[in-house]
C-alpha cells in the first residue's frame, strides 16, 4: 500500500489484486480518496494509461502494477518513491512508455533491464 502524505485532508491510498478462479482471472483495484472508498473490478486490462505524477506517494512501487498487462503508459515521475523497480516490468508486453524521473529509485537488476530492451 502507498500512500499520499501530503496532508491530512488529502490522503489518497490504492491497492491492487489479482488471482484466478476456475481459470478466469480476476482483477480488483480500490481507491480511497478523501475517506471515500472507489472500488473497480474487472476493467483493469482496459487501462491503457496511468499518469500518478507528482501525488506525494511515498514507498516503493507496488510491484501489482505490473500485472496490468495492457497497459502502454505509465507514469509515476515526481513522487517520493524509493527502492527497486520492479523485476516483473521487464515481462510487460504492452508497455511502450514509462517515466521514473523525480524518485529515489535504485536502477533495475540487469535481468530485468535485458527483458526490457527485447
């Protein structure tokens, strides 16, 4: 879970899963916005774009957002994230663009940064 701490009034939290239930998958994402809670199911592999730039999220990248495997753009320049990309952005078929800029982000491993240059 990441959260936006930019003050109390505006806190923003999101969370994203995914599994399987007699072979159909199952995608849910909740966003909590000012204590409402906006629940999305099922449309997830419709997301072509993200654009989360500069939102205050602190933490690492939620490696679930790989698993939006239609997803072409994402962008998440200008936050506070720290750590690691994750691996499994390497294995994104769909994903011609992304924008890092602005975080404290360790490089990829270079397993993954092979995967993406395929």
């Amino acid at each position: 879970m990441t959260t936006n701490d930019n003050s109390h009034d505006a806190l923003i939290s999101y969370g994203f899963s995914m599994g399987m239930v007699e072979n159909e998958q199952l995608e849910s994402a909740m966003l909590v916005i000012k204590g409402q809670i906006v629940e999305y199911g099922t449309i997830l592999r419709l997301v072509k774009s993200i654009d989360l730039s500069r939102n205050n999220f602190l933490g690492e990248i939620p490696k679930e957002v790989t698993s939006l495997q239609g997803l072409q753009l994402l962008n998440l320049s200008f936050n506070t994230f720290i750590g690691r990309i994750p691996e499994s952005i390497g294995v994104m078929g769909s994903l011609e663009s992304m924008d890092f800029s602005g975080n404290q982000l360790s490089s990829l491993s270079y397993r993954a940064s092979m995967l993406l240059v395929l």
